[in-house]
C-alpha cells in the first residue's frame, strides 16, 4: 500500500500494519490513531494480533505531562539498590533503549484492563493533547493514575533521524495525517511458531481483511526526504 492510503486509514479511524524493518524487531504492529481508538478495536488487537497493547506519544507531550523513560525512573530511583540496578537494560537486542515509560489507567475506569477500560484510557489521552488548556500535567495528574494497564511509550525527540521503532514511525503517521500524535499499537504474534507473525503472513492478513500493510522503510526513506 502507497504512503497516501495508509494515512487515508488512519484518518478514518481504521487500522494500518506496519512493518518495522528486516534489521531491526522483524515485526509488525497493528495500528490505530488514538483519536479514535474504541473497545472493538483494542478487543481485535487482543484477539488478532496478540501483543502488548501501547500508547504511544510523542516526545514534547510526555514531557510536558512530566513523563520520562522507565530505565531513566528507576536508575534516578534513591528505593533501588545498586544491585538491582543491574537489572535496568542497557540495549536491547534489536539495538535501541525500550521506550516504556510508565503504565496508566484513566480514573473513570474500574479494573483497567478490560476492552472498554483500555480503550477509555488511550482516546483520554489523545483527548488531553488537543485540550487547550496549558497546564496539562495538572490534568494529566488529576484524571489518570499509575500503575495501570495500558503501557506508555515515549517516542524520542528526533523521531525517525534518532529511533526506528514502532513508536517513532506510528507517531510520525499520525502526524502526517493530522491526527494527535498518540497512537495505538500492538505486535503481531504467530499461534503456530509462537514467534512473531512473518511480514508475509501478515501481508496476507492484510489483504483478507482489506487493511493497509506499510513497510516502515519506505516510511524512513520519506522522511529523510521531507
């Protein structure tokens, strides 16, 4: 699928696969803007794809909530030891930082977790960064709570020139759309090989349930373009 027609997608409240790269995770996502993000979708992230279901933001709106990296929050940590700071990971295998920062339900759900919980939490968010309000850390601060069952990634600041994640190229989209920089992802996972789904078993997932399938390289090389 062309660039346009991914966004077109997005743009319509749908899903868009994307493929991160043969170099790096191997991996696709399913996407949606969370903009628009509702209980069927979260409940088809769940039952098709199979991943961990995050919220992604981009740089300047997590900090401004006062947001930061979960290795950063627990290396900074005075309540963990030197010991257990060892723990804390360096790089990943594929090459880059994880970019979870904290886990957060909104207040106005019950358990978090269920389709309903998580899909209210995630468009709160996207509804918080076109809240004119200025102080939206207080709000930020007032209507949600952590620990909680939707995982928050932070995209780094320089998206696609610094990171080549799932984060930075689902935010990147969205902001190419006009939508809120705040997506919704989730990893494709294979029931048979118990790895992550192929990019060809993924294409025909795509075709089958009439939904955009992006290659995330294609999405780099426009970038260094614009």
């Amino acid at each position: 699928m062309s660039l346009e027609e991914t966004i077109t997608s997005l743009k319509r409240g749908d899903f868009v696969l994307l493929h991160d790269g043969n170099t790096r995770e191997n991996e696709v996502d399913m996407v949606v803007a969370a903009d628009f993000v509702t209980p069927e979708h979260v409940a088809r992230m769940r039952q098709d794809a199979g991943g961990l279901i995050c919220l992604s933001l981009n740089h300047a709106f997590a900090k401004n909530l006062g947001l930061n990296y979960m290795h950063d929050i627990l290396s900074n940590s005075q309540n963990v030891d030197a010991e257990s700071k060892k723990m804390i990971i360096g790089k990943a295998p594929y090459g880059d930082r994880p970019s979870f920062s904290i886990s957060i339900n909104h207040q106005s759900t019950y358990t978090g977790v269920t389709d309903r919980d998580r899909a209210l939490t995630m468009s709160e968010m996207a509804r918080l960064y076109k809240n004119p309000n200025e102080n939206k850390k207080e709000i930020f601060n007032s209507s949600f709570k952590t620990p909680g069952h939707v995982s928050v990634l932070i995209a780094s600041e320089g998206l696609l020139s610094s990171r080549l994640g799932h984060t930075e190229m689902s935010v990147y989209l969205a902001t190419l759309a006009g939508l809120s920089p705040v997506t919704v992802i989730c990893e494709m996972l294979d029931s048979e090989t118990y790895g992550a789904l192929s990019a060809e078993k993924a294409k025909k997932y795509a075709k089958q349930n009439a939904i955009p399938y992006f290659d995330g390289s294609k999405l780099v090389e426009y970038a260094k373009e614009h």
